[in-house]
C-alpha cells in the first residue's frame, strides 16, 4: 500500500443457485487466496450466496435462514486476514426484504449496504437512514445506503458500494458516493451476458471512472447461475480514471490489479469538487498496517503517446490538425500570409517548417509563402543542413540559406568578447541572432516567426533566453519531444514522396543538437542529451511528476522497472537530481513565454499551464531524490 497503491480484486466463482453453505466456502477459498496474493480490497457480484436466479425462493425463511449462516461463516474464516472483501446476500429485516453487499474486515462485519434500485425484483427500498441489525444473536452491525469504508493506514482510500441495478441508474449512488469522498466504488453486478453486454460493461465503466476520478472493482454473476432465461459470464473488471486494468471472463473469473489511490486524489483536489463532506455517511475504518504493494500493472516509457499502432496514428493526425489549426487562426487574425521558420534539420524545426506548409495550404496561399531559413554557424554539420533543406525544398518552400557567422563575429568584436571563448555568451548569440534575423524577415514579408521549441526544453530550460525561447507563435509549445518525434514519423510514413521520407527517417535518427560550438570532420559533437538526459526519460519524469503528482521517489520506482535493462538506479536517480533542478531553475524562461497550442491536458503555458514562481525552490524534491542514494 506504499506509494499509494492498493492491490484490489473482482471476483466471480462458479456458484450454485441456492447452494449457501457450497458457495460460503467458494466465497472463503477466493477471500484467502486473495489475501495471499497481497490484496487488500475483494468484490463478489450481487447476491454472492444465493446466487442472482433464486425468484421466489428469495422470500423464503429457508434461504434467508441458509444466507445469514453462510455470511458468518465467511466472516469467522477471514479472522486475521488484512483483506476488506464485499460479499452479497438477501437479508431480511423484520418484514422487509432488502439485497445487501455485506463489508467483511478481518472476522468483523463492517456493515450491510442494501441495492436502492429495486424495480421488478422481490427487494424493498431501503430507508434513508442507517439502523442497526442483528444477525442470529451474533453480529450487531449498521445497514444502510450511505456507508464508507476508510482505510485507516490510507485515509484516502474510501471505498462504497452499489449493487445491481443501482450501477444503471440515471442517478447511480457511486456519484454521491464520490463526491462524499469514496476513492474506490464496488459494483456488485446482477446483469446476464448478452451479445453486447462486455462491451457496454467496458463503456459504462471507463466514463465513470474517468467522469468520478475513481477506481470501480466489477463484478458480474458467474457462470454457475441458473440459464433458465439468462445466461452469465462471470465478467469481472478493475478500472481505474478511465482505463481498464484488468479483465476477466470466463469460469471462476478473476480480475486483479493496482489502483494507485494517491493519482486519483492528487486529481481530485485539481479539482475541487469532491470529499466535500460526508454528510450523514457512516464511516467505518478498517487496515492494519502499511506495506509494500507489489506491482502487475505495467507503464509505458511514452506515456503521452499511444502506445498501439492504429490509435497512434489517429492521436497523430489529429494532432497535427490541431497544431495546423491553431496556426491558421493566429495567422488569419493578423492579417499574415507568410510563415518564417528557422529550419535546423533537427526534430523540432522539422515539424514545424512542415505545420507551416499545411497551413497556408489550408489557407489557399502557395508553398513558398513558408520561408525556410537555415541559419549556419560554427557548430552547423552538413547533415543537418542538408536535412533541413532537403525537407522544406520537398513541400515547396522558399529556401534561404543565411550564414550569420559574420555579424556574429562583428556582435562579438561590440561586445569585447574573443572570437576563441567558447563559454555561454559565445553559444546564445548565435541563438539570438537567428531569432533577430528570423523575426525582421517575418516583418519583411507580412509573415510570423513560428517558433519551433517543444515542451520538453520548455520544462527542462534547454533553449536560449530571448533566443530559439522567444518566437511570434510557437506551434510545438503544447508537444513533449516524443509526440514532435511521433508526428515526425507518422508524416514520414504518410508521404509518398522519397526523397522527403528519406531525409524525414534521418532526421529520426540524428541525435538531439543545439549545434553552437564549433565542429571538426563535419561530425555533431554536442548532444543535449548528454547536459539534460534522455528526453523519453525526462517525458517520463515531467508525466509523472507534474500530470500525475508523484514525488521523485515514486517516479524513480515506476521508471526502474519501466526502463530496466536501459538505465540503472544510479543513472535514474542523477537525472532525476537534474531534472528536479532544472525544472526550478528555469523556471523564469516559462515565465514569459508565447502563444502556441496545448495538445493534452497538459501545458506550461504561463496563462493557462503549469505554473511555478521563477524563483523556487527544489531543495524538498532534491531531499527525497538525496535519500534514495545508497
């Protein structure tokens, strides 16, 4: 339960209709290989003991007799197990007959949370207020609809309950039971398998986990049930904020998984709306101690891609679209008909130069109306050179090549500085001497600078202040450098022309330069990637830290095993280190940054994205990365 994950499970044994006593200890056998397995939370479907295909038998002493006897049954054979299980059974309450998810913690019952939806079944809805019941002179416990179960050890781990019907309802009770706090909803489910019945299952689940921030546990009556006129699959799933952990279906289906309960708050307090109070809720506490989580669940090393093939290229094209359309409407509102970019042969300007053309091609405006400038110095290989033109030529744009070697050497000589001092100064006035050249040409011809830097060097301040860092609009500004990467490719594999697929695959695989100090055997000796580290790393970094909300020593757990084989601990933790200092060391460089289009709901735009004071401090991120060294 470290690190704010919770090992959970959805469980649908082969029952048989009726059969209380067999289907207890099916119910204990699952209960206590779970708990073995390390989880902590387990749901059975609706009426667990019975079964959901009993009829009229529910009315019957007989059967509430049966039911009550096998509920403490499981209760006595789970003492000493840290496992909140979630069993189902009809219960009778005097004269009224009610289907109740029974709340079983280590030999206690918790509580019985009864279906409020109960519509053409032989169940009673049940009274607003939470009464206290007896069961067979042995068990004094709360039944009633609005109960939390909080785990003592994880506060922010509430979980609730909604049984059969009540998941469907217009106004189902896991929103109320969110809002009052509940992180995690048990859906004890009654449905039967039709045709279609998975995929709604799958649909349902997604939109009110991502719509309720909230891991749903689902559970649906397995195939043991009577198929007098329906038949069951047993589908169980683990979801959590809108993706689908874990599924099963089938005989004695089990679904497990990880839900990380410290992701869903940290999204919860973004916004704002829940754990507003609880009310007239019922909390009852439960957990022992806390513990290590061990982890099935896996994660992707680009998580702001898809990592599938053909939703990778849909992700693509529309993003490129939005990226196009931004473009258009800024240009279209200026008044502009040209487009200046700075082309490097890099990823980014790469891009970008060919956003630009899809833009004024959208605006009805001829190819060349993009200027394409490379702008050689000391560091510029003819790789990368004849990359950058290569490209532009090849979607048929005007092509300048201007060297500004001279006029930085003359800035030099203003300035009092050595032709021969490789130090900062000599690296940021060639930067900004191409922002200058770009943005009077921009003038010159009616047109924009369009900036070309990507949201990775945003974040980790890999770009000259006043230099590439300032632009007219910055079409990459929302991009990491795995999705600049990824529309890259996804262009390169779109095009029928060759000789642009050609130079687009060799840009891929050039590696990441400023390109500022001078050069010998036209070989690229500066990498970004050796000062600032792995972009697919530092992607990796900024999704967990600044989207998700972990701290550094959750994120370093998370990347040994996502990139194992590819960097070692130590590696993890030195760019981490870097990574941590940066991001408020450069903070003043996002401070003031232009217009460009957020791609995700993510950005560091200083209007609308994530925002840090420019001078703060990292000294509590640097200490928890400090106490991971060995």
């Amino acid at each position: 339960m470290k690190n704010g994950y919770i090992k959970v499970a959805a469980a649908a044994p082969k029952i048989r209709v009726a059969d209380t006593d067999y289907n207890a200890d099916l119910v204990i056998e699952s209960i206590k290989s779970a708990a073995a397995s390390g989880v902590k939370v387990i749901t059975f479907p609706e009426l667990t003991l019975t079964g959901v295909s009993c009829y009229d038998l529910y009315t019957h002493r007989v059967l509430l007799d049966a039911a009550k006897k096998a509920l403490i049954k499981v209760v006595e054979a789970t003492r000493d197990l840290d496992i909140l299980a979630f069993v189902g059974l009809p219960f009778a309450a005097g004269t009224r007959l009610f289907s109740c998810a029974a709340a079983i913690y280590s030999g206690e019952l918790l509580g019985l949370v009864p279906r409020e939806n109960v519509d053409g079944t032989h169940f009673t809805v049940p009274e607003d207020e939470i009464v206290e019941v007896e069961i067979n002179n042995e068990y004094l416990t709360d039944l009633g609809t609005d109960q939390l179960f909080t785990c003592s050890v994880m506060p922010e781990l509430s979980v609730a309950v909604e049984l059969g019907g009540d998941i469907d309802s217009i106004y189902a009770p896991s929103i109320r039971h969110a809002v009052a706090g509940a992180t995690l909803v048990v859906q004890m489910a009654a449905f039967p398998a039709t045709v279609t019945s998975t995929d709604e299952a799958m649909l349902d689940i997604r939109y009110r986990s991502k719509h309720l921030a909230c891991g749903i546990l689902l559970a649906a009556p397995g195939k043991g049930e009577s198929s007098t006129d329906n038949v069951f699959s047993g589908l169980c799933m683990v979801a959590e904020n809108g993706v689908i952990l874990a599924q099963s279906e089938g005989d004695d289906s089990l679904a497990i998984s990880e839900i990380d309960i410290e992701h869903l708050a940290n999204i919860r307090r973004a916004d704002g709306n829940f754990d507003i109070g609880t009310g007239d809720y019922e909390v009852c506490y439960w957990g022992e101690e806390l513990e290590e989580t061990s982890l099935t669940r896996t994660y992707g090393m680009t998580p702001h891609v898809p990592a599938d093939k053909a939703e990778l290229d849909k992700y693509c094209a529309r993003m490129i679209d939005m990226q196009v359309s931004a473009l258009v409407k800024r240009m279209e509102y200026a008044h502009l008909d040209h487009c200046v970019v700075g082309i490097s042969g890099g990823v980014d300007s790469t891009l970008a130069v060919m956003i630009s053309a899809l833009a004024v091609r959208r605006m009805g405006l001829p190819a060349e109306n993009v200027v394409a400038c490379t702008l050689p110095c000391f560091g510029t290989s003819s790789r990368t050179k004849s990359n950058a033109i290569v490209v532009a030529e090849q979607w048929g744009c005007d092509v300048r090549v201007i060297d500004i070697g001279k006029s930085v050497y003359q800035h030099f000589d203003d300035i009092g500085h050595a032709h021969d001092d490789y130090s900062i100064a000599f690296e940021n006035a060639q930067a900004r001497e191409r922002t200058q050249v770009l943005m009077d040409i921009a003038n010159k011809v009616n047109g924009l600078d369009v900036g070309t830097e990507d949201l990775s060097e945003f974040i980790d301040g890999w770009c000259t202040y006043n230099g590439d860092h300032t632009s007219m609009y910055d079409v990459n500004m929302g991009l990491t450098k795995t999705q600049v990467r990824a529309g890259v490719h996804y262009l390169a594999e779109q095009t029928e022309d060759k000789v642009l697929a050609a130079a687009l695959w060799d840009v891929l695989d050039c590696p990441v330069t400023p390109e500022l100090l001078p050069i010998e055997n036209d070989t690229i000796i500066q990498k970004s990637e050796d000062t600032v580290g792995s972009y697919t790393l530092q992607d990796f970094f900024t999704h967990k830290m600044l989207i998700c909300g972990f701290g550094p020593q959750k994120t370093i757990r998370l990347a040994k095993d996502t990139f194992a084989g590819i960097f070692t601990e130590e590696e993890l933790i030195r760019w981490m280190t870097s990574y941590c200092k940066r991001l408020f060391n450069q903070q003043f460089k996002r401070s003031c940054l232009m217009d460009g289009p957020a791609v995700e709901a993510f950005s560091v735009s200083p209007r609308t994205g994530f925002q840090l004071p420019s001078d703060g401090e990292s000294a509590i991120f640097l200490a928890e990365v400090e106490s991971m060294k060995k």
